[in-house]
C-alpha cells in the first residue's frame, strides 16, 4: 500500500468532526493533566476509559492517545513556573527551566518548550507513517540484557546532571534506587522494606516522591528564604513572552537532536520517553561550548529534553500499532478500550484495522497542531500566575499537590509520604544535593533491577551475557566511557568543566 | 470556627440520617432504591473489568439502578478484595473476584486479609477466560506431546515466562510445572505486554497465558500455541486442540470470573443478584460479547450461588499446594 494513500485516508477519517472533537478534547485533558502536579497519564486514562466505551473506538482512541501525548505539552508548564515537574519526563525540564523563570524568562522557556515539542511531534508523526513498521525490529531487538545496559547509561546520564559535587549526585541517584526497590520483589514476591504499610506493597509512587523532593520542598524554602522578596524581583524581571531571534537560533540545533534521541528511545518500551529526556539534556550539557550555562537558565535545556520527550511519546505508539503489544501502562489501558470495543490489536492491526491505525497517525499532526495553538497563547495566562502573591500561590499549590497525590491510588497515605518526602527534599536542598538525579535513579531502578534479574535468570547467572550481546556492549562501552571521563585524573580539569560548576 | 464545626456537626448528622435511611428500606423486596457499586480489582480494560462492564450493563437493566464499576488496583486484586470484605453487608457493594483474588491469594499472601470463603457470599459465576501453552515461534516441540518431553528432558535450560507473581500466567504456568513435575526457571515481566513481547522476540521459551491476548499473535504467526487448557476447544482457535485431546488432561485451567458480596448479605438480595447475573448470561448480545473475547460462559447448572461455592473451595483446594513451595 502506497505510504500516501495510507495518509490521505488517515486524514480523512481524523478530519470527520467527531474525531477532530475527540482529538480537541484529548488535546485539552492531556494539557490539563500534564499542568496539574502529581494528576499522571495513567489514573486520567483509566478515570477516562469507562467514557470512552460508548463512543466508536477510532474516536475514543484518539482522544485517549491526545491525553497522553498532549500531557507531555503541559508537563513542562508547573516545571518552569514553580519547579514543581507534572510527569517523570519533566524532571529535567525543572533544572533550567525555573532558573529561567527566576531570571523573568518564563515566557520564552514555555514558548520554546511548547515549539519544540509541535517540531518533535510532526517529526515522530512521519516517522511513525513511513518507518513504523521497519523500527518495530528494534524494540524486538532490545531484550533484558539490553535494557540493563541502557538503563547504567541512563544513570550515568544522572552523574552528568549534576551541576554540583559527582560525589553527592552519585549519593542521590543511590538513595533513589534504594525508594525504588521499596515494595514487592518481582521474582519472588517478598515484601521489602515496605514496613507491613499495605499501601507501600506495591513501592512508593514516584508522583509521591517527586511532589514533595521538588513540590514541598521547594515550598518550605521558599518561604524560609522570604520568598515574597525574590519573587517581586521575578516579577520586575519578566521580558518578554516569545523567545527571541537568538533564542530561537540557540534551540534550533538542541530541539533536532532531542527529536532524533527522542524518536529513537521512544520505541523501547518502558521508560524510554523519560531516558530520553534526560540523555538529550546531558547529549545538550556535553556539546554545549560553555557548559556551566547548564543549570543557571540554558534554553537549550529545555529545549532539548521537551523535544525529547514529546517525540519518545509519540514513537512510543509503533510497539503497539505494528506489534499489539502495549509497551507501557498508558498503551495497556488504550488495548483494553480496544478490547471493549471488539478489536484485540495484534500484528495484523495495520492491514485488518486501517481506520483505527491510520486514524490515528494522522490525528496525531492534527492534535499536535492543536496543542501548539492552544499552548502558545497560555503561556502569557501562565506567566501572569507568576504575580500572584505567593502567600497566596503557595497554600494553591499545596492543595492541588495534595489532590494530585491523592488522586493517584486514592490512599491518604501517599499524601502523608509526600509530607515526609518534602521534609527530606528541604534537607537536601539546604546540603545542596540535587532532587534530579534521586528521581532518575528512582525511575530507572525498577527497570535496572528487573532486567538485571531477567537477564541473569535467562543466562543461568551468566554475567558475561552483557557482554557478548553487541547491543549491550555498546551500551555498556557508552557508559564506560562517560565514566571515564570523570574518573581519570589526566581529565580532570576538562571534567571539572563538564560535570561540575566552580565552587561558589 | 465555631460555625464551621456546627457546619461540621449539620452535615455528620446529615449524614448519618441518610446512612440510616439508607439502612431501613434496604430490603429485599424493595432492592435495590440506589445503585450498586461493583468493585473490580483490575485496571479498567483488563479482562475481569471488560466481563465485569459486559455482564453489569445488563444486570442494571434487569434491576432498575445503575450499576458502576470502581476500579481498586494493586497487590494482585488483594486490595480491593479487602476493600469489598469490610464493605457493609447491604448489596450495595459487590465485587467482581477471580481465580486469584479468591483462590490463589490463599497460598500466595500468608498474610491475606480476607478468607474468600468466611467474609463473602458467593452470587454467581460470570465468565472464564481460557488459558493457553504458547511457545515463540521457533520452539523446537511441534506440539503438545513433544513439548511434554521436551520441557522434561530440558527443564535446565528452558525458560516459562509470566506476568509477575500471583498472576493468572505465572499460577497456571506453576499448575502445569508441578503436573509435569519440573522446575524451569520462571521469567517475571510487569504484566502481559512486555511477557508477550519477549515471546515474539524470542527472548524466553514459552508461557500460559490467558486467550485474549494470545489469539491475534498466534493468528499472524508470531507465537505458536500448543493447547487450550479447557474441555472444549475455542471458538477463536478451532485449530487449537484441548489438553486433553493432546495428551496432557490434567492441566485444566481457566480464569475464572465471579460476583460476590460481603459475609451476611441478605440471602433474598443474592437470590435477585443472581437471577439477574444468570439473564445476562443468557442475553444474545451479551453471550456474543463474551464469546467474541474468547470467554467461556458457564452452564446453567454452575450458575447458582452453591455451584460458585463449591468452585471457590475446589479451586482454593487446587492451588495450595501448587504455590505453597514457590513462595
């Protein structure tokens, strides 16, 4: 079948007004989502799933698949503004993002993030059209081995992170694995560390954790360090709301590269959008000619991991449309709206369901599209939320942190954790260790461990099996080599310069 | 602050007035006056949610109220099965439970919360999903009696994937090992798609795993599957023989689904429970839904409240001491 063809009867179907209302209204919920902290992906879609069963499914898949992707749009909107990330691949996004807030330039850091994603999203679009079904070799290619493999560079990508001491981000990404394996062993079902807490059986939620080592905390020493006068300066300071010429020639090279990363890790199943969005920050941090702009308000670190994770979204669906197997927990609740519906996606969902598989693609140009325009004149209405008070921003904020945790698994005591956590997260802030790199260890320890594990059972307790796969070993020789780089003494100078800010 | 807690005060006692008004009529004659919540202890599009919205959209027409499905996820369905044990025993709040939130927790969680057979009153068996053997595509064994012996002869070197402990694949991948009598190593996956995904790629051996899944991948040819774990062969797969016609009679698994209410449910709110579960079962469009999934649905004769019983305590009998010594 001729790619066009293909195309031009996608559109067709995503442009019937019903789906182009399904598509506004998952565009709008997913922006909603993403903006409010802690509400994830996964507790809206399953929220929204029962809805979607008396639509016809091309429709409700549409608008299941904007809520995801459109959250990615707002994800970035709470990281900027109030350091505060509303997904796990907005993290990043936090480090450079805020300081550009704190310099008055939340405008353009929520233009740019919002272009870069728009730019990343009609990228993964053809991709996902014309390579999808070539590119679904690759998740097939990417066994337990592999994904450990991936998962140490990820980590190592951590290290990098860090704009203070390797040694305390090394301490951090540490304790972060050790929050990710609270909860039940996955070979053998044991309880660990979870205290007989019931609701700890299933591990600590990383919107738990994240709301309050970034939400709470940020909260606590904001107003420890009498906020309302930082923040007038903030508002004194804020430019303009578009980027400007040079903003926009400085994001152009870090928006390509992050659309590429972001493709390419996006296919692998399991957090692949979040790997991407930390790997194009450090790909960023290391080209970059000054790289100690890192961290003190660099457009191109925002603009880099947003067009990453937007893209990682995106390529996320070909497992799912080429293959019919979901690689994550948003795509398992999108094959049940399938289910419901009659249609049990399998290989042959592409030849046998061409309205749904084609509609899709194409409603995801049209949703993107329509994410940017309702995005780009937001960002003046968020900007303006910056001149509110804080003594009036901070209790909100708190509510709608609390809400959002609560929301999750609807168990108060996550409420309470995210508590403690925002205790912990103020310790850390005020011994300078970074919160970025515990949430990525946090991420990646759950898919570390389980691939460890799986790789290891497979091979009979062979280790060398990471070795002798070629697509590990590069992996691993990847991450060797950035180690290196911060080890060896005759690079110390140049990893002072890379890895560290001067001491002030 | 003083009228808040008076306001406090109005609306506990608001409350409580409701909660007894709520309390008096809720008679069998007169049941249901509002509608019923129908725990399901899986993430909504799973398939005990897909039979559990199937079968309670028409139960809801047979009883006059709307019937809605409160999704409690988490600990293998142990969660919300706790939830529905302590729930008031009124026929508001029911649960749809499986072969493992009321069978197999018993061995698998010793520290369960809930007995499934002293804190529920069964009300009906709704629908099973059959279980298969899949092996990837290029699995030496050409069917069942070759992958019998080869999995005995190589038991060292296999590897049986699964959807994580206490899931429907990794318990009835456990029942066929100690049928077998081998212990191969067990793969775990977070759930179904990635266990799946590692099948087609090759990356594991085999795995049983329920037919929803399973049927468009064995139709494009991605896996093979070497028998359904049923009586009777599948409508979706004619081609694939039963255990027992394939030599291996005793592994005979399916996942069951079913209704239950907590302990002391009135035994005439069950009876009109039931008699509306057992005229969905028999609806066209309903049956046709289910059959569509790949589900079987139960004789007349296993329909009745004692008949659910006797299943909950054979089944509870049936995996003890299959998943006693894994855990």
């Amino acid at each position: 079948m001729d790619i066009f063809a293909n195309l031009a009867h996608g559109f067709a179907v995503a442009l019937s007004p019903i789906n182009l209302l399904m598509c506004l209204i998952g565009a709008l919920v997913g922006t909603l989502v993403g903006v409010l902290p802690g509400i994830g992906t996964i507790a809206t879609v399953a929220m929204l799933l029962p809805i979607t069963f008396g639509l016809p499914p091309v429709g409700a898949l549409i608008m299941l698949a904007g809520i995801y992707y459109g959250a990615q749009y707002g994800g970035s909107t709470t990281s900027i503004l109030v350091n505060i990330p509303g997904e796990a691949t907005s993290v990043v996004t936090a480090i450079d993002g805020h300081q550009m807030a704190k310099q008055g330039r939340a405008g353009p850091a929520l233009a740019i993030a919002a272009i870069g994603s728009f730019f990343a999203g009609c990228v993964a679009t053809i991709l996902i059209a014309v390579l999808g079904a070539p590119l679904t070799k690759l998740a097939l290619a990417f066994g337990p081995a592999e994904y450990f493999s991936l998962m140490v560079l990820g980590l190592i990508f951590a290290v990098v992170l860090a704009k203070g001491s390797v040694l305390k981000a090394i301490a951090m990404i540490v304790f972060g694995l050790l929050l990710s394996m609270v909860g039940s062993d996955i070979e053998t079902g044991a309880s660990r560390m979870a205290f007989n807490i019931p609701e700890l059986a299933d591990g600590l939620g990383f919107a738990t954790v994240a709301m309050g080592v970034f939400g709470f905390a940020e909260i606590i020493r904001n107003l420890d360090a009498g906020a309302e006068m930082n923040r007038d300066l903030v508002q004194q300071k804020i430019t303009g709301l578009m980027p400007t010429r040079k903003d926009l020639v400085d994001s152009t090279p870090p928006i390509l590269r992050g659309t590429v990363l972001g493709s390419i890790l996006g296919i692998l199943p399991g957090g692949g959008a979040v790997i991407a969005s930390f790997a194009a920050y450090t790909l960023e941090k290391k080209l970059a000619k000054d790289p100690k702009r890192f961290g003190r308000g660099a457009i191109e670190g925002v603009a880099a991991p947003e067009s990453a994770n937007n893209a990682a979204a995106q390529t996320s669906f070909i497992p799912l449309l080429t293959l019919g197997i979901p690689p994550n927990a948003v795509m398992a609740l999108m094959v049940g709206a399938m289910t419901i519906h009659g249609i049990v996606p399998g290989p042959q969902v592409m030849q046998k369901q061409p309205d749904l598989v084609w509609g899709m693609i194409a409603s995801m140009w049209i949703g993107n599209l329509m994410l940017i325009i309702i995005n780009l004149p937001l960002v003046g209405i968020w900007v303006r939320l910056l001149r509110v008070p804080y003594r009036l921003m901070f209790p909100s904020i708190v509510i709608f942190c609390a809400i959002g945790i609560y929301s999750v698994n609807n168990a108060p005591v996550d409420v309470i954790l995210a508590g403690v956590f925002g205790l912990v997260g103020y310790w850390l802030i005020k011994h300078d260790f970074e919160p970025a790199p515990l949430l990525l260890g946090m991420v990646l320890g759950p898919l570390m461990e389980e691939n460890l594990r799986r790789a290891l059972l497979i091979s009979r307790g062979d280790w060398s099996v990471f070795l002798t796969r070629p697509l590990s070993a590069v992996l691993l020789a990847i991450s060797f080599g950035l180690l290196l780089l911060t080890v060896l003494p005759a690079l110390r100078a140049k990893r002072d310069e890379v890895f560290t800010e001067s001491e002030n | 602050m003083t009228s808040l807690r008076a306001l406090a005060t109005g609306a506990c006692a608001a409350a409580l007035a409701s909660l007894c008004a709520f309390v008096a009529p809720a008679k069998a004659q007169n049941y249901p006056t509002r509608s019923i919540t129908m725990i399901v202890p899986f993430a909504a599009g799973g398939p005990t949610d897909v039979i559990s919205r199937i079968v309670t959209a028409h139960m809801a027409q047979t009883l006059g109220q709307s019937i809605i499905i409160e999704n409690v996820v988490g600990a293998g369905g142990t969660t919300a099965t706790t939830r529905a044990a302590r729930a008031a025993n009124d026929g508001y709040t029911l649960i749809t439970g499986h072969m493992g939130t009321h069978a197999a927790s018993v061995p698998l969680y010793p520290k369960l919360a809930y007995h499934p057979e002293k804190d529920f009153e069964p009300i009906a068996l709704l629908a099973g999903t059959p279980i298969l053997i899949l092996a990837r595509k290029d699995f030496p064994p050409k069917d069942l009696k070759e992958f019998v012996a080869y999995v005995k002869a190589n038991a060292e070197k296999v590897n049986a994937a699964h959807a994580g402990v206490g899931s429907v694949s990794h318990v009835s991948c456990e029942l066929l090992h100690s049928i077998l009598d081998v212990k191969p190593v067990g793969v775990p996956f977070n759930g179904t798609g990635p266990a799946m995904n590692a099948l087609v790629a090759g990356q594991v051996d085999y795995m049983c795993d329920q037919i929803v899944n399973a049927v468009p991948q064995i139709n494009a040819g991605t896996i093979k599957a070497y028998a359904i774990a049923t009586p009777e062969r599948n409508p979706s797969l004619p081609n694939v023989p039963t255990t027992t016609e394939a030599g291996l009679p005793a592994f005979q698994a399916q996942a069951w689904n079913a209704m239950f209410a907590p302990k002391g449910t009135s035994p005439a709110i069950i009876a009109s429970l039931n008699a509306a579960a057992i005229k969905a079962l028999d609806d066209e469009t309903v049956k046709k839904r289910l059959l569509e999934l790949g589900s079987v649905i139960p004789a007349p004769k296993d329909r009745t409240p004692e008949a659910l019983a006797t299943l909950v305590k054979n089944e509870i009998a049936k995996w003890t001491p299959v998943l006693k010594p894994a855990t």
